[in-house]
C-alpha cells in the first residue's frame, strides 16, 4: 500500500471515501502545467549549483519579487563560490541589506568557505556532502540536488505542504512529526515517480519539484485557490470533499507580541553616531543608531537617552516612527533626532556622514531612520 491510499484510510475516515491521487496520474498533468506555466526567474535560466544555491537561502522567509534584484546584485559582485569565501565580511552584510535573517548569510559565506577547503571549489553533488553544509536543511539540500543536478531527491516547504495536504486530504496538522514524515514520503514518491518519466527532454525531477513549489505560490494559494485552474482540481481531495479552506490544517497561531523600541539620531558637525552590533546577538553585526527596547504606556525619551548615553541631551525632537514585523514580533521604534551641546568624549560608537553611513549595512528599521537622518541635514541647510 502505498503511502497515499494509507492516508485515504486515516485522514477521510468519516466522510464517504474519496480515493486519493496517485504519482502516475499527478506527476504527467504537474509537468505539463509548469512547462507552460512556470514563471520566468532568472535562477530558473541556469543548472548552476552556486546561483541556484544563492536564490533557495535568500528565498527563505522573503518573497521572489523582493529577492531579484538582490540575487542578481550579489552574483554580478561575487559570481563564484571563491569570490564568496574570500568577500570580506561587510561586503557580505551590506551585499544582504534588505533581505534580513542576516544568519544566512553568515552560513552562506561559511559553506562557501567549506567548498573550498574541502570540495576544491566545486559546489558538491552528492546529497549528503550538500545536507552538511552550514545554513542547508532537508528542503534546501533537495531544492539544489534536484534543481541544479537533477536528481529524485524531496522538496518540503510551506507551499508544497498546503498542494500535498489538499490534494491527498491530509486534515491532520502537518508540523506534526509522523504527519511530517508521510508528507516527505508523499514529496519523495512524486519526484521518484517523475525520474522515470520523460518529458519533452526537460529535466524531469527538476520540474516535478518546481511545478509543486509554483503551484502553491499561484494557484494553490492559502486564501482562495483557483482551483477552477489547477491542473490537477479532478484529482484533488480537499475539492472534491470541499475542504480547500479548511487545509493544511496548521493549528492554532501564536498570537503577535508587540515590543517598542526607542532610538537616537544624534548629530554632531554633520556627523551621526552610529554602533555595529555585537557577533552572537540577533542582526549581529549590522550598523544602528543607538536604541533601547523600552516598555510602559510614555516611556520618558529625555531620562531613556541619559540612561542609554551617560550625558544630556540639549534638544529631543520626534523624528520617525518606523512599525516592522520579524517573526511574531510586531516592533514600533520611535526615534529622536537630538542636539548636543558639544561632542561627548565617550559615546559609544563612530561618528559618521551620511555618505560614510550608506557604505555600511543597517538593519531595515534604521536604515530609514538614515535615510531620515540625511534628509533632515539637508533640510537644515
Ligand atoms: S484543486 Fe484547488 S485545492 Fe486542490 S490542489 Fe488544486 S488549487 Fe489546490
């Protein structure tokens, strides 16, 4: 029994039995929609392991539009594995501004240094020597292992977990462990299933993999699918059951933690001061005004900057609110732009000009507040 027929007898034990898909009747209909409909991605017009690579790890938590012009960007300044291992470190985090999760890029420059030491600079084909590598997991080794070179290797991520869970009825939550490994299973039959099919000369395994990932990203979506275009709705479970809406079934989610942080845009002489966060702290590295979570309903700004700074400010002024999202933290930073009465000795950091500041890479949040910080010399003069 296959793994798809012992999820028909588990999953849809109520209702009148819906029989599932199976990788033969699936894997032709999937390969067919996404030779016309695959979107056109600059990652998808070369086999090379390295771009390939760059695209999956900077595809993590950020959408493909976003993700463009940074992975174009990072392969014109550091087009081979050795490029990346030798950039220096700033180059890597600035080449990164924007994308976030900067731990990322860390791992990715260290599997780079990796390659090199130990694979002679040639991104590893084997499985296991691709799973070893820093910052790559289950998914991501599959991704490269079947998209660069081919092979019938499992994709699971979010988007392949809601096509599988509906097209099969899976109703069973899917971060849960055995739930989990049935969908691996499922991911693995199809891809198995498609190695032994060959279709129009394309690199099946390939395209098996990239047809569940895009059809969970334009047709399977997580509000309102369009099932009345899925090449595969005659097929599918949860449309024939009606239950589209209620899967995957994800549980319930954690609820949004709101934090407030405070910063100061401190101006000396067209120079601003500026820290770079610490290694082994979140965003490490990374250059910020100094700031400070705070808490309370009107935390005092004057008291917070002689707290945080050690001396006085002359003036604090409202200079930008700047609301963000990272991960179930929903994050104001309320920032100040402050005069000084003359330069203190010890501040705690560099003193920069806007011009300097924009070589350095900044968090998100305080890149605007530079940016902010920039416009409001301007306007003074
Ligand atoms: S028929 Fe609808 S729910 Fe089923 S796989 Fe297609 S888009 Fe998803």
């Amino acid at each position: 029994m296959g793994v798809g027929e012992v999820l028909a007898a588990t999953s849809v034990n109520s209702k009148p039995k819906t029989q599932n898909p199976k990788p033969p009747q699936l894997v032709p209909r999937l390969l067919d929609w996404f030779s016309t409909h695959a979107r056109d991605l600059p990652w998808r017009l070369t086999r090379d392991p390295y771009a390939i690579w760059v695209s999956e790890i900077m595809l993590q938590q950020t959408q493909v539009k976003t993700v463009i012009p940074f992975w174009e960007r990072w392969l014109r300044e550091l087009p081979t594995i050795q490029a990346a291992a030798n950039a220096p470190s700033a180059k890597i985090h600035k080449l990164w501004e924007g994308l976030g999760y900067y731990t990322r890029v860390r791992n990715l420059q260290k599997a780079a240094q990796l390659i090199v030491a130990q694979h002679g600079g040639k991104f590893p084909e084997k499985y296991d020597d691709i799973l070893a590598l820093p910052g790559i997991g289950r998914y991501t080794a599959g991704a490269i292992g079947s998209i660069a070179f081919n092979q019938a290797v499992p994709i699971l991520d979010g988007n392949v977990i809601r096509v599988l869970t509906r097209l099969f009825g899976i109703a069973e939550n899917p971060k849960a462990k055995a739930t989990n490994a049935r969908l691996w299973e499922l991911a693995g039959e199809l891809v198995q299933n498609s190695k032994l099919k060959t279709h129009n000369s394309q690199p099946c395994c390939s395209h098996l993999n990239q047809s569940l990932m895009e059809l969970g990203a334009l047709v399977c979506t997580p509000r309102n699918p369009q099932c009345e275009l899925c090449p595969v709705q005659k097929l599918c479970v949860a449309f024939k059951t009606g239950r589209t809406e209620e899967l995957p079934n994800l549980g319930k989610r954690e609820a949004a933690t709101a934090r407030q942080f405070m910063a100061f845009v401190i101006e000396r002489d067209g120079k601003f001061l500026v820290r770079q966060r610490p290694a082994g702290v979140v965003n490490a590295q990374l250059w910020e005004f100094p700031n400070v979570e705070v808490s309370g309903k009107k935390p005092d700004a004057q008291e917070i900057f002689i707290e945080l700074l050690g001396f006085a400010p002359l003036k604090l002024q409202p200079l930008v609110t700047v609301k963000h999202s990272i991960t179930r933290y929903r994050i104001t930073l309320t920032a100040f732009a402050v005069a000084l009465p003359t330069t203190p000795k010890q501040a705690g950091g560099t003193w920069k000009t806007p011009a300097q500041m924009q070589r350095l890479a900044f968090t998100a949040a305080h890149k605007k507040l530079a940016s902010a910080a920039a416009k409001s010399i301007l306007s003074d003069r």
